[in-house]
C-alpha cells in the first residue's frame, strides 16, 4: 500500500474521531438547544429636582405624573415551596435628585393584608439588586451565586413604624417574643423597627439577613385595590461593601410582590426578571 | 536459579504445571478462533462501552455501563485475577489492537503470509523501553476524577486509545502500540512478573535444533511473535502479549502454558531481558499511583476529591504537580536513599549503585500488586452492586433487560474490608520480603554483604507496607 494512502487513512481516521468528540461533547448532556439571550427591560432613573419628605406622605400627585414601566412578574419557582398564584404585574417608576435615588412601585391587590394573625399574613414588595455588576440569570433567586441587596417592604411593618401599631392579631407574636416584654425595663428579643423598609442581605436561598445599620427608607399606602410603595435610599452608598451602589450608569435590579391573602410569604412570591437601571 | 529453591521453605520455584497437555486446552491453543473469538466478545462489550459513553442518558457515573465495566468491573478483574493469576491474560482478548491486525494482515480470520500491510516502520530505538507506556500512563491519572466520573471522557479515553493504536499500527511493524506507547500494557508487563502463569518453550533443545525460527517468523500456520520477542528463548513474561500465535506455529507443538510459582520472573536477569531502569520507575509509579488514588479516592479528604476532580483549575494544576513529583522523584528519591544505605550496609565496592538502585526495585513489584489488589477490593465491595443495575440498562435509558434495573446500591462485607485490605497487604508483603532477598543475593554474591545490604531495603519495604496498613485500616 502507498505511503500516501497510510497517510490519508491516518488523517481521515483522526478526522473523524475529532468529529465523533466534538459531536459527544456538544450533545453529552441531549441535543443543544440555543438559548437566545433575553434583553432585560430597561428602567430609566432620570434626574428630578424632587425631595420627598415620606412622613408627609409618598407624594402620590407627583408620581402619577411620570411615566410608570410595568415590568412583568412570573411566580417564583426556583425554590421550594411555590406560591400557588400570582401577581401578574407591577408598576414600577424611580428618579434620582443626585442626592436621593427613589423607586415608585404600584400593583393591584384586593385585599390590604398588614394585619399579622394564625394564617394571615403581609402584603409587601422587595427590590433587590446584585452586588455582581455582571450577574447572570442564575443568580436571580436571593443572589444564588452572588450577593444581594434586598429592600423589604411590608405592610404589617409600615404601620408599625409609621402609625406606631401593633402589626398582630390576638397576640400571635407569642412564638416570637416574649409577649409581655413591652412592660419590661429593657427589650431584648423584640426588634425595634427603624423603618418601614428592611434592609437585607443575601447570597443564596435561605441566608436573608436584616443589616446592622438600615439606611433605606419606604412607605406604602392602600387606595382602591392599588398598593402604591416608595422606596428611598441616598444615592451614594454609605457601606460599598453591603450597600447597592448607583454611581454606574447601569445597574441590575429585580422587583417581587407578596399577596399576603393568597398565603404568599417567605419563596411565595411573585418575581420579575432582571430589570436594567439607567441612571441618568 | 537454586535447583532447590523453595519460597518459604515451601514452594519450590521450579515447579512447574504444564496445562497445555491436556488435549483440549493444547487444541485450543492452536486453533485460530482463539484469541479471536474473546477478542471478538470483548469488542461487542467495549462497542457497548463506547455507545453508552457516547449516546447513553445523562446520568451519574455509577448508573453508566461504561464507567461501572471498565473502571469497576475490568479494573479490578484486571487487578484481582487477570495479571497475578494469568499473566497479561487481557493482552490476549484485549480488541485495541485488532483493527491494526486486521489492517496489517487483510485478513480477519486466516493466515496471510508475506509482508505485513502499513509502512511497517521500526519503532525508535530510544523509545524501546517504558518511558512512553509510563509517563502515558501518569498522565492518564490526571484526568482520572473525569473517567471515574463522566461517561463521556471515558468515551474520549477508550476511543482516544483505539484510535491511537489503529494509527500506530498503520505506521509502525506489528504491535508497537501494544509493546511501546499502551497505557494498560505497562504495568500489565511489570506485574507479569509475579504472574501464576507463563508462556514458555519446553524444550529448548528442540528449538536450538529447529533453524527456521517459525515462532519468529511465521508460516502457514500463524503470523510470527506480533510482540517481537522470540518466543524460543525468552524467560520473563513481561513482555510477552499472549496472542498465542507461537503455538500455532511452531511445528513441534514445543509452546507450553505452565502453572508457577509466583514472582519467579523478579530472579531472572538475562542479556536479552535485563532488569531496566524504566521497568523500575514502572515500579515507582504504579506504587505513587495507588497511594495517591486510595488518598482521592476512598480517603476522607474532600479538599483532595476537589483537586482531582477539577473543582478549580489551580487546584488541578497543583495535584497533578504534587502527584507527579510524588510518583517521579519522591519515591524513587527516597528508595535511593535506602539503596545508597544498602551498598554502604553491604560494604560491597564493586556492584554499582544503579545496578543495586535497580535490582532491589523489583521488590516492588509484589509489594505494588499486593496494594493494588487491596485498592481493588476496596473498589468492587462497596461498589459492585451497581453492575447489576447497569447490566440491565446500559445506556440509561430505562431498560430493564434483565430485571435487574432497580437493585438497590448494596455494599458487601464492607465492615472487613480493612481487614481483608490488611491481609492482602501483609501476604504480598511476605512474598516482597521473600523474593527481596533472593534479589539480594543476586546482587552482592555474597551471603553475609547480601544479609546486610537487605537490612535497609527490608526497612524499607516494611515501612512502605506498614503507611498502606495506616491508609486502608485507618
């Protein structure tokens, strides 16, 4: 046999094995299938001489006059257990006046649910933000694979930091403090809410942790079946380790929504997909 | 070798038990079905391997046909009964080769006299040794959380081999792959040695007075040693495949199978077949390998488990360089130091110290299978039960072939396993002491220099036995 027969068999024969892997290792895991990437929905955060004073209120006139984006929400099922509906959409609008940043959220609910009870539970909304500038999709469920920052507003919280009410039916805060502790000298298991907006940090399902120093501020109110919450924080961050930071002109950010009468609470929740900030 | 010999004051090293003398097994020898017709099973089976590797479902390597067949199963017959008890055995049904059989001969089946098909070039003379079989064969264990694991990449590594063997055979005479660059050949050679079994003429006048060297060359009958050796007058088993064509050739019926005491191979030292520098590294490494893989693989350590199975590419990176150093330089580096403690014990000025270096590394020959074996039955207990769910549905697709799909992961006798580890170890360790001083012996020529010249290499071999003891008992 010709020395360029041996020579062509070699070449063909290696050829093809390299074919034969590069088919294997594409196909290992079941035919590819191509993941067309999807564009996040942008949210503008323009630049508005505006300071709202929240004790005053939440400034409804002047957020109805911006446009609102309504950013789609699916129900959470990353995580066991899963809602069992969901809140379809939220309306969300924010502004910065290079001092403050302000997100502006509006959903429909039927019901107002702040009053805590056996089986009752708060409607609330969250804004989360990656502490990752390049977080990917996995990373959406409490910053899976990233740190997160979490504002957590409840409405069983809003009333007790604002109207100084107790946010508990009958007492049921049994299980969570003593409930006679109010008429100790000192208060030790009791949490003093410092505002209606809890400040949290994450790095996975499950690690939800309230920060020590709680800088964001919010208040909800109930019209006509609308939740309309506003969220407050200064722009600049006042710890760059724990704190979203906005001083880029795109950051990442996810919205969530609680039903609190359809026993939404903890992972039952309604959430969207990661929304673009462009910060003006 | 002492006409009276005995290992132990037991087993007489010439002992020998000729199977081929019965008629059946004599036949079978020399009929061309054999080897092909395990070669042709086998090659059924790994064509399995390969598709469940290929296009079986997606699942853990403990439910994958191939992983559990080669690595489980094969691995440990290998190991277990197939070298220590049948020399290289596998050599003779193993399929890698036999598509540049095929090519080279144009035959499937019958003789085809005459030049053989390919370029038929003499492998390089520099590399006719183990350096290539044993630096393939350490790099193969990088990769070794991967094969273990993935089905796929032991799909690359199967298919990688044969094709590797089907383009050496294409380019280079005979079975060159087989005797130079096989990963599975080498240490297959080393541990031969201590084999129950060899291949050998029986006598030798009749081969000095039989000029045309058929087992050599060929004839009618059969194509000539595909392993180039000569078959006539070769006494070590560690090169020689067991491809069996010597006995269909050879004219006088004078090829025979023989039953042996072990280890009788580490006293033979001819000038055809010398005892070697790199069948002594062979030695080193297989022994690095086991510790190292008993250490990732059936240890308590995860930060270890994480390194090999590539976890994180700078920890990869520092196991393979930890592990390479450990098998090339730390165990030879240390057993140098116990043969320079040797000649000095020994007094003796005239042997050199590479010939010492090299005599007494062939103590660790039983003393690596003996851990081997250990590593194997540590592997098969507690995890053999799987091969009968994979036998039912080899390529994870749901099969119940045999209606064994659903057998439960059941470990067997896995409280003793220790105990059975520790046993296998100290037997093989008796057998390395054993053979260690004959080995002596042979080195310094004198009784009371080889006495002395033991002292450090039995230290040392009863330290390396008493570290496997600590491993596998704990």
């Amino acid at each position: 046999m010709k020395k360029s027969v041996i020579i062509l068999i070699c070449i063909a024969a290696v050829i093809l094995f390299a074919l034969l892997v590069n088919y294997g290792a594409t196909h290992v895991r079941g035919v590819p299938v191509k993941i067309v990437e999807q564009k996040a929905e942008v949210l503008e955060v323009p630049f508005f001489d505006k300071d709202i004073d929240l004790n005053k209120g939440i400034a409804t006139d002047f957020w109805s006059g911006l446009k609102p984006q309504e950013i789609k929400l699916i129900y959470q099922l990353m995580a066991l257990p899963w809602p069992k509906s969901s809140t379809p959409m939220v309306k969300v609008t924010a502004f910065h006046n290079t001092k403050d940043i302000y997100f502006y959220m509006e959903w429909i609910d039927e019901t107002e649910d702040k009053i805590l009870g056996v089986n009752k539970f708060s409607d609330a909304c969250a804004i989360m933000f990656p502490m990752d500038e390049k977080a990917q999709a996995p990373t959406l469920m409490m910053g899976f694979l990233g740190r997160a920052d979490i504002w957590h507003w409840k409405a069983s919280r809003d009333i007790q930091f604002w109207l100084k009410e107790e946010p508990v039916n009958n007492k049921v805060y049994v299980d969570l403090y003593y409930p006679f502790e109010d008429k100790e000298t000192l208060v030790v298991s009791k949490e003093i809410v410092k505002s209606a907006v809890n400040d949290l940090t994450a790095i996975r399902v499950g690690t939800v942790t309230p920060k020590e120093n709680q800088y964001v501020e919010g208040r909800g109110f109930y019209n006509q079946g609308v939740w309309q919450v506003v969220f407050k924080r200064s722009l600049k961050a006042v710890d760059a380790q724990n704190d979203a930071i906005f001083n880029s002109g795109k950051r990442l950010c996810a919205f969530a929504v609680w039903n609190g009468s359809k026993g939404e609470r903890g992972g039952r929740k309604s959430i969207s997909d990661w929304v673009e900030l462009l910060i003006k | 070798m002492d006409n009276k010999d005995k290992l132990f004051g037991l087993i007489d090293l010439n002992w020998r038990f000729e199977l081929t003398k019965f008629k059946q097994v004599g036949k079978l020898f020399k009929s061309r079905w054999f080897p092909l017709l395990p070669i042709i099973v086998n090659l059924f089976i790994f064509v399995i391997i390969l598709l469940a590797g290929f296009i079986g479902g997606y699942s853990s390597g403990s439910y994958n046909f191939g992983i559990m067949i080669v690595w489980i199963l094969w691995w440990v017959m290998l190991m277990f009964i197939l070298v220590p008890g049948f020399s290289r055995s596998w050599c003779l049904m193993c399929p890698f080769p036999i598509f540049s059989d095929w090519f080279q001969r144009k035959r499937l089946f019958g003789v085809r006299q005459g030049k053989l098909e390919g370029l038929g070039l003499k492998w390089p003379k520099q590399l006719k040794n183990m350096w290539v079989m044993n630096i393939g064969f350490l790099v193969t264990t990088f990769f070794s959380g991967l094969f273990t694991v993935k089905p796929f990449a032991t799909f690359v590594l199967l298919g990688g081999i044969i094709l590797l063997a089907f383009l050496i055979g294409l380019i280079f005479e005979k079975r060159s792959f087989c005797l130079y660059v096989c990963p599975v050949s080498g240490f297959q050679g080393l541990y031969a040695q201590f084999a129950t079994a060899e291949i050998r003429r029986m006598n030798p006048e009749l081969c000095k007075n039989h000029k045309v060297k058929t087992c050599f060359v060929g004839n009618e009958c059969g194509y000539g040693c595909p392993w180039m050796l000569t078959p006539f007058d070769f006494k070590k088993n560690t090169y020689c495949g067991m491809c069996l064509e010597c006995f269909k050739t050879c004219p006088y019926d004078n090829m025979g199978f023989f039953l042996r005491p072990p280890g009788v191979d580490l006293l033979s030292d001819t000038p055809r077949e010398p005892r070697r520098l790199d069948e002594a590294w062979k030695a080193f490494i297989m022994l690095g390998i086991a510790a190292v893989f008993f250490l990732t693989m059936q240890g308590p350590w995860g930060v270890l488990k994480d390194m090999v199975r590539q976890a994180t590419f700078k920890g990869w990176l520092i196991f393979i360089t930890l592990h390479s150093f450990f098998c090339l330089v730390g165990i030879p580096g240390i057993f140098f130091i116990f043969s320079c403690l040797s000649k000095l014990f020994s007094g003796n000025k005239e042997v050199s110290l590479r010939q010492i270096f090299i005599n007494f590394a062939y103590t660790l020959v039983p003393i690596g299978l003996g851990v081997w074996i250990a590593f194997s039955v540590g592997i098969i207990l507690p995890n053999g039960s799987y091969l009968i769910h994979v036998i039912s549905d080899p390529f994870a697709w749901g099969w119940n072939l045999f209606g064994t799909a659903h057998f439960p992961w059941t470990p067997v006798f896995t409280g003793s396993l220790g105990y059975i580890q520790g046993f296998v170890l100290v037997i093989f360790y008796l057998f390395a002491t054993a053979l260690g001083f004959r080995l002596s012996k042979q080195t310094y020529l004198d009784l009371s220099q080889a006495k002395r010249g033991w002292i450090p290499i039995l230290i040392f071999l009863t330290l390396v036995t008493i570290l496997f003891l600590w491993l596998y008992l704990g």
